[in-house]
C-alpha cells in the first residue's frame, strides 16, 4: 500500500528523536534515572549480601551450611537466571514495550528475592536464586533500552556510567546491613542473611510504585504503529520539562533531523540476527569482548572475596563486610568521577584505558598476594583501586552494547550480549574460582587472577582497533533504524 507521496502507507517522518535528545536536564530526567537506575542498586544489594554471606552460609547455624563449592555454584545459578531472564524478557521488551516490562521484571525480582529468604536447603536456594536472577536480568534489557532512548545524547554516556554504578551504592548499603545483621551477638544466624534479603525486596516494592509514572520510550512508539501517542508523551515530557526548568521557550529542533521510518509492530529473530552479524559484524565482535572479559573479572573475584578474605586472611566472617564496604566505595567512585569523560574524552580513550589500567592492577594484585607480603586490608585497598577502573570499564561495556544497534532490536542486543558475556565470563568466574579457593594454595588462585587480568587488557586493545566513536551523537546517527538500514553501506 502506498500513499501519495511515493511512500508506503506506514511510513512516517518524525522529529520524536531530536525533539529527546536537545532537551534541557531537568527534574523530569532525574526521576527517570532515580526510578529506572534503581535496578542496579538491587543487583548490587543482591550480589554483595551473597558475597557478605558466603562464608556465613557454610556455617550450619544459618539453616543451609553449605560448602565452598556450593556457594560458588549458587553464585553461578543467580547469574544462569540473568542470562536467561534477559533473553526471554528482552524479546517481550522489543515486542510489547519498554514500560511494561520493566515493570513486570521487578514484580518478578521482588517475588522471588522475598522466596529466597524462605529457603531451607541448597536445592530450594539454588532455584529461588535463579529465579530471582531471571528478573534481574530482564531488568537489564528494559532499563538500559528505556534510559537511552530517554536521556538528551550529550549527557547518554555520563548518565549510563552514573546508573551503572548505583549498583555500588547497594553493594555499600548490603555491606552495612551485613554488618548487623551478620553479627551473631545482635542477630540469630538462623535469621540475619534472610532479613537481608527480604529488605532488598522493600526497595523494590517502593521503586515498583515511582515506576508507574516513567512513559513508554516515544522512540520505540514510533516504530511500532503508534507515531500519534509518541508525539503525544514527547509533547508531554516538553511540558514537564518547561515546568521544572522555568522555560517558556527550548532548544529549536532542526528541520534536517527529521529521520522518516516504516513502522513496524514486530521484529522477527531472523532480521535481527541479519542486523548483528551481517550488517554490524565488527560491532557484535567488540561487544562479545568486553562483555566476556569484565563480567570474569567481575564475579569471579566478587562473589568469592568473602572466602578469600576468611580463607587465606583469616578474617572473621561477621567483620567480611567492613572489607567489602570498602571495596565498593572505590567501584562507586569510579563511574561518578570518571562518566563526565566518556562524552568529553570519549568512549574509545576511555573505555580502553579503563581496561588497561584494570588488567594491570589486577595482575600486580596477585602477585602481591601469591608472595604473601600484604594483609587483609592491602589487599583490600588494592581491590579497591583496581575496581575504580574496572567499575567504570564494565559500565562502559554495557553503555557500549545498548547504543550501537538500531532501536528495534536494542533489548534484544543488550540481553544477547549480557547472556552470552556473563555466561562465558560471569557463570564460569565464581565456580572457577571457589573451585581454586577451595585448595587453599594461593599459587593455584593466582592462575585465576592472571587469566582475568588477560581478558582485561585483550578487550582494551580490541577497544582501541574497533571501538565506535559514539559520544553525543544520537543513536539514530551511531545505528539507524532497521527500516533505514538498507540504505547505508559499509557499516559495522
């Protein structure tokens, strides 16, 4: 069917992407983030109560008593529930929308974190941890898809590492809470590690009602079928902007930014396996590294310092999270300090520098610690150091993966990236490592330490050969629709 202009009848020209990304920051864009952001505050308030407890879980008094072994195996389920809830949410996201899932996901995570408190053996922990992993990880795509096609282009970049590294603040928060809840003097052990969790399904439950008041992504209306209601909530962002700023009058919209598009109401798997291995090959390559790389590094030493620390350092288990707290603070820090460069600097520079550095640091750290010369809190420190770069090299890998796929299948390469990156790196990491830890021969952990400090530097060279240069350009510009991809040429 064609209209009169030439163009087929579902065809349209909208402004909807520039009329975003020249907005003013206002209230209205830190409600999103604060509502949205707020997924990886729950993922870092998971992930650390699980490394706070390790060593707590292999005492029978908790209810579990688990071995070394197990821990690191239900440190691998949570992550397998990731993966798999990214990939089965993801598609929902690209197909019903950005809002109803990011929704649904959470309803998913508070569920079956508060199930998770309730567990009576390794069995049931292991399959309430999954589950509650699957909603994480649908989190994920819906979150990030959501945040950048909502956030103004000059600030994407600096606001992604900002949300990515909120989940330090609930790393720093679980930290805290384990600090009390873990001391046997002030909490049974029977109860303490499940009151965490159930605290963590509060915050969701608060954040699931702000939520209901974030829009759909006007970008992914616009593509599929609904051009009327995208102008509708864009003109209603206008309004909320003018309000909070005080602006009678923004930023004029060009009339050559208008980009015209074939609205869509679905995209089928085989277009979009077309979009990322045969349009932007390169592109899938550079994802596939740096997700892989960081998530290694990352769950392989997280999940288990707690054992590191109680093993070969002989801390005691209710004084771990004073250690981790630390720790946290120095992966917190590195997002907030150093995001403003990933769109000054750029994503290149920065991106692979911050990998670098983390290889590096990572290598010397355990050498340091082979040769026995540091203590629990050098050891720390070191950590800590470390992961200000590595912190803010991961987040760059997820800002990297969200951003340089056309918009209608951005959940589905967020969530294809994350599955196979965490699978490879972040399921093989902790059982790996509780595996060597569980030798108790520091030499044999260094084998470890070393193989993550490798694919560190590896994905920093490979940033360096085919990183794309996407700091303040609109995502329209860094990967066109998939309507208008057909007409471009030599792209990766």
């Amino acid at each position: 069917m064609v209209s009169e202009g030439g163009r087929a009848a579902n065809t349209i020209e909208t402004q909807v992407p520039a009329r975003i990304d020249r907005l003013p920051w206002s209230s209205w864009h830190t409600l999103v983030i604060i509502a949205l952001g707020v997924t990886w505050v729950l993922d870092g308030l998971e992930i650390t109560i699980q490394g706070n407890i390790a060593d707590a879980l292999t005492n029978p008094d908790t209810g579990l008593g688990l071995s070394p072994a197990q821990v690191g195996y239900a440190a691998g389920i949570y992550i397998a529930g990731a993966c798999t809830g990214a990939l089965f949410f993801s598609y929902l996201t690209d197909r019903f929308g950005r809002k109803k899932l990011f929704l649904i996901t959470l309803a998913v995570y508070l569920f079956f974190t508060v199930l998770t408190a309730f567990s009576w053996s390794f069995a049931s922990y292991a399959v309430f941890r999954f589950l509650t992993g699957t909603g994480i990880g649908g989190e994920y795509a819906a979150i990030y898809s959501a945040i950048d096609e909502l956030i103004p282009a000059r600030l994407r970049g600096q606001m992604a590492l900002f949300v990515s590294g909120t989940y330090w603040a609930g790393a720093i928060v679980a930290s805290l809470l384990s600090i009390v809840l873990l001391n046997p003097n002030l909490v049974d052990q029977f109860y303490g590690w499940r009151i965490a969790f159930a605290l963590g399904a509060l915050l969701a439950l608060g954040i699931l009602l702000v939520r209901r008041y974030v829009p759909e992504s006007p970008r992914w209306l616009m593509t599929h079928g609904r051009a009327e209601e995208a102008e509708r909530v864009v003109g209603e962002v206008e309004d909320d902007v003018r309000r909070y700023t005080g602006r009678e009058e923004l930023p004029p919209v060009d009339e050559d930014e208008a980009i015209t598009i074939e609205q869509r109401e679905a995209i089928g798997f085989g277009l979009i396996a077309r979009a990322m291995f045969q349009m932007y090959p390169v592109r899938t390559v550079l994802g596939l590294v740096l997700m892989v790389s960081q998530a290694f590094l990352y769950n392989a030493i997280f999940f288990t310092a707690g054992l590191v620390l109680a093993d070969f350092f002989g801390v005691p288990g209710g004084s771990i999270p004073y250690y981790l707290a630390v720790f946290a603070v120095g992966n917190l820090l590195g997002p907030l300090l150093l995001g403003r460069l990933f769109d000054r600097v750029g994503r290149r520079p920065m991106i692979a520098g911050c990998y670098l550095v983390a290889g590096v640091l990572m290598a010397l750290s355990g050498y340091l610690f082979v040769q026995d010369v540091i203590g629990p809190a050098t050891q720390t420190a070191l950590w800590a150091i470390l992961f200000f770069f590595a912190s803010a090299a991961a987040s760059g890998a997820y800002l990297t993966v969200s951003e340089v796929f056309p918009m209608e299948i951005r959940a589905m390469a967020i969530a294809l990236f994350y599955a196979i990156g965490t699978a490879l790196g972040g399921i093989t990491g902790p059982i790996i490592f509780g595996q060597l830890i569980g030798t108790g021969d520091r030499g044999t952990l260094l084998i470890g330490y070393l193989i993550a400090a490798g694919l560190m530097i590896v994905a920093a060279l490979v940033e360096l050969i085919i990183g794309v240069r996407a700091e303040r350009r609109s995502l329209e510009s860094i990967a066109a629709p998939l309507t208008a991809i057909k007409q471009e040429t030599g792209t990766v």
